[in-house]
C-alpha cells in the first residue's frame, strides 16, 4: 500500500498536481463545513421522525439538502470511524490511526492535508481526530489547526465549555482574503457522561423516547436516554449558530456542509458495536449552489465515500485515487436529481480493533461488518474473549468486584442499572445482550430486526445466504488489505495505546479460577 505525506514531505508528483490545482480559479471553490457529534446514533434526529431529539438545524439541512437514511460510520468507536472519514480509507488501512488511543502519521494524508496544500485555509474547534496523539511528522491535529480558546458557561455541567460557534467565528476573522476554507466542528456531546435528569429540566418529554430493544423499557433508562437527547441538541444549537454567521456573510450558498456522527449512542450494546446502533449514523449534506434540496437517499454510504466527496467539490478528484482511498464520490449523487433508493448493490463496511482498555495485556475485540441492501453480517475474529471487555479486573494487587470490568461500555446509569439489578432474569437478560460472549458469525436481518436482537447465522434455512456474504465481505477484506482477512492481524495488537489509562486485567488462567457469577 502506497502512502504519501503532505504538510511534512510531500511525493513530488503529487505536489505538482497539488500546485497545478491550487492555482486554478479558486474562486468558485466551495468552502467545507463538516460537522461531526461525538457518539449520536440514527436514527436521532428530528428529520428521521425521532420524537425526543431536538434538531431544528440538522433537519433544516437535510431539507434544503440530502437526507441519506442509511450511512454508517468506518467503526463503532471515536478514533478509527474519524480516521476513516479523514483518509477515505478503512481503518485497516491506516496503521495505528485505525485503533482507539493511538497515533496517527502524517504518512496517511488526510483531507484537510489535501485541502490545505491546495489553498484552502484549514482548522477545526472541538474534537477533531481523537483520542490519540499526532503521529511521526504531525504537529497538529488531522483535522486541521486548533481553534478553542473561546469559552463559554454550559448549559449543564456534563456539556464542554467549549464555544465551538464562536470559534469558527475566530477562525473566519483569520482567513486570508480570497481563500476558501475547510473547517471541522467536532462537538463533545453527545459524548458521556451526561448530567442525570438535563433532559427533563430542560422540558424533555420522557414518554417521547423510543427504547431500542436492547435496553429494558424502565424509567431510569427513559432518562438516561432523554439526557442523551439534551446533549444532541446542544450540538445542533452550535451548528444553527454557525450556519445563521455563514448566511450573514453571504457564504452560505457555496458551503459544502455535511453533518454526522463519529459512531452510535454510548450505550450497552451500541457504541463500540458492529450492531446498527454502533456504526449507523445521520448523515445530511447541503450546498445550496450546486445540490437540489428536498431529497432523501436510502442507497448504503460509508465514512470511506466523504473525503473523496469533498476533493471532488473542491475540484480535486483526481487526489482521492492517488491517496488510495477506498471510498467514493457522492458528487454525481449529491448534484442529481435521484431519490430513494438508486444502487441496491451498494455495501457499507465498518469494524473495529481495541476500544478502551478491556482485557488482559490490553487485548482487542476484532470485528468487521458488512450492511447490504437487508442483511448485517458481523464477523468476530476472536469470539473466546468478552465483547465489552473482561468483567472484572486488578484493583491494585486484588481482584476487584465480579462486574467491575465491561470497560469498553462507557460508564453510565444505564449499565449500572443492568449490573446492580443482574440477580432479575428482566434485567439479565439486557445485561447478557451486552457482555456475554458471540459467537463468530452474527447475521441480521435488519429490516425485521432493526434492533439486531436475533442472530441468524445458526439457522439452517440462511446457511447458502451466509456463506455467500462471508464470501463477499472477505474478498472485500482481502482486497483492501486488512491484516484479519490476510495473515490474523496481530499486528494490531502491537500499536500502543498512548492516550487514556491502562488497566490491568486477570490472564485467561486467572479468569478461569474466578467466574463471574
């Protein structure tokens, strides 16, 4: 695999394309806002018809825009689903970049690389690629140069203080004259921990909370799930604020804006997922200069397709193949007039290595994915270790509490609840739904089972069905190099995880002589 760096040492052919490019009219260029919350699963948001999330702004983008119904995430955890958005590429494919924690080169050119080398001015407020440190030849983060330093009082104390609205209002004062831009709002919410009870303070509406099946229907979960929806909102108020200063500057008609998520909901059985609530994220895209409003598309896209989007807006697609990215254009798409659904053969892929640090000698929980027009299809590589990670762990030199562990589960009220109350079959049996053991195929019929509760892959009548889809996801696996599909991918057990703590964990002896009860 060929790989290039730009900002450090940049291949000399594409340097040339790059300058050749820069000096074209840049004019007519689109400036690029993506707007990206941190853990907001689909379908969440007032567009997709959900009742208890509050986003007036999203839905007015997907109204003058594109309402894509079915995007999914490059993984169901924050560092490699935005390393794929960033590269284009799968996060197999990009090294350490591609697990939770680590680095990132500038060896794999990101899009705001590209953008800016080609005279775009470039920087990002909030979360841009994280958590993890920028890798050999990175100064900054690979969503551009920081902009933060405005602060602001929360509305409650679980939201950042960031002010991440007017922060793109700094960053636009420092534009040069002429130059479009490329900027990443990357906001912490709906990221945990949430403040208990914000949602129904605020005015929220718990019986306007659809419960997945994955959770028990109780009122503790109600709240934790209308707290979820408060800190949606919160990223949605920032955004209405930075499209109302792009349509007093007269800019917004030639804004490429495209909102998302990094990856599902922090909850048991969603986030760090290859389940739906995991990897399937909102996606709206509006321009009004170039992009027909009123539209929803239901084709598959994935996280793969956005850079590779992007240079093509900017009058750069020839970038996307000669930084190997393994998505593509949704350009023709986008400045179509199509609806619906327009290529039933699309695929989206996701998957995932380590998430936080879970089990012993800080071990991951491999997956790959496939969606395909009605099927998922989850492939874990190693189905003898826990999911959500060991359930108990070293406190110091003792053994801590039975269900201490289950780390890759963001702590929240929600989990809390299912371990406390595990002794009741009709809470034990949501808390097996998101701890115990997989086996290493899952198959899902989603347009039955949106929830992914029932796993089809044992069933005799599915047996041609998922030998085929194995088939078709491991060429592709193949085909795009990653390490699990070619030689059992150990090496992603050797990237280090450099951000965040290291817990220590019992060894498979050691687990064995203490069952979890």
């Amino acid at each position: 695999m060929s790989t290039l760096v730009l900002g450090v040492v940049v291949c000399p052919l594409l340097a040339l394309l790059v300058a050749a490019m820069a000096n074209a009219d840049v004019v007519k260029r689109p400036n690029i806002l993506l707007a990206i919350s941190d853990d907001q699963s689909f379908p969440h948001a007032g567009a997709y018809g959900d009742r208890a999330a509050v986003t007036p702004h999203f839905d007015r983008l997907a109204k003058q825009g594109v309402l894509f119904w079915r995007a999914y995430a490059g993984s169901p955890g924050c560092s490699p689903s935005r390393a794929a958005l960033l590269t284009g590429r799968h996060h197999w494919q990009v090294e350490h970049a591609g697990t939770h924690g680590s680095s990132f080169s500038a060896r794999f050119a990101t899009y705001p690389d590209l953008l800016e080398a080609a005279g775009y001015f470039v920087g990002h407020t909030g979360k841009g690629w994280g958590p993890g440190v920028p890798g050999p030849g990175r100064e900054s983060n690979p969503a551009g140069p920081a902009f933060n330093k405005l602060r602001l009082k929360p509305p409650h104390s679980g939201f950042r203080n960031t002010d991440y609205a007017a922060n793109f209002a700094d960053f636009l004062s420092q534009r040069p004259e002429g130059a479009p831009f490329c900027f990443w709002y990357g906001g912490s919410e709906p990221h945990r921990g949430f403040t208990a009870g914000s949602g129904l303070k605020d005015g929220g509406d718990p019986d306007k909370v659809s419960v997945p099946g994955y959770l028990p229907d109780v009122p503790e979960v109600r709240s934790d799930l209308l707290d979820y929806a408060r800190e949606v909102q919160h990223f949605d108020e920032h955004l209405g604020r930075m499209v109302k200063l792009l349509e007093e500057r007269g800019e917004l008609d030639n804004t490429l804006i495209i909102v998302t998520s990094d990856n599902g909901m922090a909850f048991p059985r969603a986030k760090a997922n290859c389940y739906e609530h995991g990897v399937h994220v909102p996606l709206a895209i509006s321009w009004p200069q170039q992009v027909g409003g009123g539209r929803e598309i239901r084709d598959l896209v994935g996280f793969v397709d956005l850079a590779p989007t992007i240079l093509a807006a900017a009058g750069l697609p020839g970038l996307a193949s000669r930084s190997n990215m393994s998505g593509s254009s949704l350009l023709d798409l986008l400045t179509s007039d199509r609806t619906g659904l327009v290529d039933a053969q699309r695929r989206a892929y996701a998957g995932r290595e380590r998430h936080s640090s879970s089990r012993y000698n800080n071990s991951a929980y491999p997956q790959r994915c496939m969606r395909s027009d009605r099927w998922l299809l989850v492939h874990n590589f190693r189905p003898t270790r826990w999911p959500a990670g060991t359930p108990w762990k070293f406190e110091g030199s003792r053994a801590g509490p039975p269900h201490g562990g289950y780390h890759d589960i963001d702590a929240c009220p929600t989990l809390s609840l299912l371990v406390e109350r595990r002794s009741d079959p009709d809470f034990r049996r949501f808390l097996e739904l998101a701890v115990a053991k997989r086996p290493e195929f899952e198959l899902f019929d989603v347009e039955a089972d949106p929830d992914c509760l029932e796993n089809l892959a044992s069933h005799p009548e599915h047996r041609s069905l998922l030998a085929r889809l194995q088939s078709e996801l491991h060429e592709y696996l193949r085909r795009t190099g990653d390490p699990r599909a070619l030689d059992g991918g150990e090496v992603f057990e050797t990237y280090a995880r450099l951000s965040g703590s290291i817990r220590r964990f019992p060894s498979a002896r050691e687990e064995a002589e203490r069952t979890a009860p």
